[in-house]
C-alpha cells in the first residue's frame, strides 16, 4: 500500500485534482478515500507529523477494505492489486458527488484512456472497430527482455473467435491502438503469471526514461470502419489485466514534495480524439523484492522534479541514489509511472 500511494501522490496532476476540489471531499461522507488522501498529502511534507500520516494510512486502508475486505488486516497485499481497487474507489466516490456545481475533477481521469480494437475479418475483409476504457495496461515481460518489445507482445495483431455480421465468418484478425492517451500512462508488469498465480518470475527488463508510444498509434479515418454495433457477436476479448487477491503494505513511509509533470490537467476524451502527444517520462517506480506473491516487500524510487536523482521510498526509510536506479530494479520493477510530456 505504501509504495503505491507514494507513486501516486508523486504525480502532481493526480494530486492537483486531489486538492482543486477539497472543500468537496470534506463536505460529503460518500468521499472517504478522496478526503483522507488529500488530508494525507496536505501533511506528507511535515516529517514531524508521522503518528498523524499512521492515522491517515489506516483509514485509507479502511476505505479499499469496503470494497476489498482482504485490505482489512494489517497482512501483506498486491501492489497491483491496491491500485485497481484505489481507482475504483475513488472513481465511485467522485460519481457520488458529480451533482455539485462546478463538478469536480476526479483525479482518476488523469490515468484513463482508450484503446481501438480493429477486428478484420478473415473471410470478407470487412472491417469493425470498438473503443475500451483504460486505467492501466498490464503486460508480459517478453523474452527480448525490453519494455518496448514487451508492448510490441501486448499491441500485435492476433487471431481471435468472432461472428461477422456480413458473411457469418467466425475467425477475425484483432489489432489493438491507442485511441486517447493518458497524461499518466500506468504500466503493471506480470511478476506473477503461472498457473497459481504465486511464482514471480525475476526476468530482468530494460526500462526506459522516455517512452515513446508513437509506433501504437494509428491515424484511421473513422469512415472506413464500421460500427462495432453492426457486428452481431464480438467473442474476441482485448487482454484484461488480472486480479489476484495477494500481497503489500508495511509501515508508513514520510512522503516527500510531489514531482512536477504540469499542473494544468487533461480534459475528457471523446469520439473526436484530441491530437495524441506520444512522448512520456517516466516518474516513478515501484518494485517487488521477493521470491513470491506471498513473501516479499515493496518500495518505491520517485525521480526527483530536477530529473538529478531519485528518491528510494522503504517504509519509513527515505534515501536518495546516484546510481543507475532502472538497471538495478529491472528484475524487480512491478509498476511502472509514465507522465506525459507536454
């Protein structure tokens, strides 16, 4: 739990929106999460105040237990796992108070995006397409062992069950893009993908500073599509990233400064996609240390907002390094922060 939210609180358009709308959160009891997070962040830069962060740490805690009630007990938890559930959380806390005038922002909205699915089919040709609401993109580590080649795996067009509404055809070619993109690009690496779901695979990965999504966009006249409601069954399924209740907290950490990535926040996206920004810096990242789902401990390395060094975040121990922070966590980086540049 720890990590993560020092990854989150990290991004200042998260907690931009966190604050903007404040006076909301502490006005409406349907908002716990969002007004404990913001409470927390207001006093994340005081040291002094480490019993007050405690309180704060666990009654987020108790707001995900509502949700999750394996978040309830103070036993380890799934770092990937914390976050989904902090997103959906959020996410329903903002809808509760959506009536008051001016609507606030939810700080969620910075990490949503959309995909394209293109589905061809194999026996006329034609063509479908759907767009799908993202928080996240969870990939496999590939065995080229890059970032790059591990969504090239995720973004690569494949063959999946489908019923044609033209010719009945049953097999389709899918092709996935990025429709919208996201001021904060979240990235979960599957640590954890046999069949139990408990052995972490230590494959290392080299991680980029910059990320450049370019090559997983393409520019489609939406008139040489048809509808995915034209299309009397899609059987094909875009990728989901998998829940598997596991493992993460620890004692709270003393949250330092956020780091700065712009302080103006992205509008809702819509059919009309705006024009894409394709470069990113990365921002942060949280790293698994263990053998398995049901052992182990999670930090977190935040890049400082000069880009100089960055910032280890273990419990309650906060340590700055000059070294070479993406070689060494390249076996055991678990989430990854990319914060779009503008």
């Amino acid at each position: 739990m720890n990590a993560t939210l020092q990854a989150l609180l990290g991004l200042s358009s998260f907690t931009s929106d966190l604050l903007r709308h404040r006076h909301c959160w502490e006005s409406h009891s349907s908002a716990p999460l969002m007004r404990n997070m913001g409470d927390l962040q207001v006093v994340r830069q005081n040291t002094t105040q480490t019993y007050k962060k405690r309180q704060m740490l666990k009654k987020i805690r108790r707001s995900i237990s509502t949700i999750c009630p394996e978040f309830s007990g103070d036993h380890q938890q799934d770092a990937h796992e914390f976050l989904l559930f902090c997103l959906i959380k959020l996410k329903e806390e903002c809808a509760s108070i959506s009536h008051l005038e001016p609507t606030p922002r939810c700080p969620v909205a910075n990490m949503e995006f959309q995909l394209l699915s293109i589905y061809t089919c194999k026996s006329c040709g034609v063509i479908f397409d759907r767009t799908e609401d993202y928080n996240h993109l969870s990939i496999s580590v590939s065995d080229q062992r890059t970032l790059y080649k591990s969504m090239d795996c995720f973004f690569k067009s494949t063959e999946v069950e489908f019923t044609c509404g033209v010719c009945s055809g049953r097999i389709a070619s899918l092709k996935l893009h990025f429709f919208t993109q996201p001021r904060v690009l979240v990235l979960h690496l599957k640590r954890f993908g046999d069949i139990s779901g408990t052995t972490k695979s230590s494959n290392p990965i080299n991680i980029p500073l910059q990320l450049d999504l370019s090559r997983y966009n393409r520019g489609v006249s939406m008139g040489q599509l048809i509808p995915s409601t034209s299309c009397e069954e899609l059987q094909g399924s875009v990728e989901q990233p998998d829940i598997s209740l596991q493992a993460a907290p620890g004692l709270p950490t003393p949250l330092l400064p956020a780091l700065s990535d712009s302080g103006d926040s992205a509008g809702e996206s819509d059919r009309a996609a705006a024009p894409l920004v394709h470069a990113y810096h990365l921002a942060s990242v949280v790293s698994h240390l263990g053998g398995s789902v049901d052992s182990g401990h999670y930090i977190c390395d935040v890049l400082e907002g000069d880009g100089s060094n960055w910032l280890c975040f273990n419990d309650d121990m906060v340590s700055r390094e000059n070294t070479d922070i993406l070689e060494e966590r390249s076996s055991t980086a678990y989430l990854l922060f990319y914060v779009q540049r503008t």
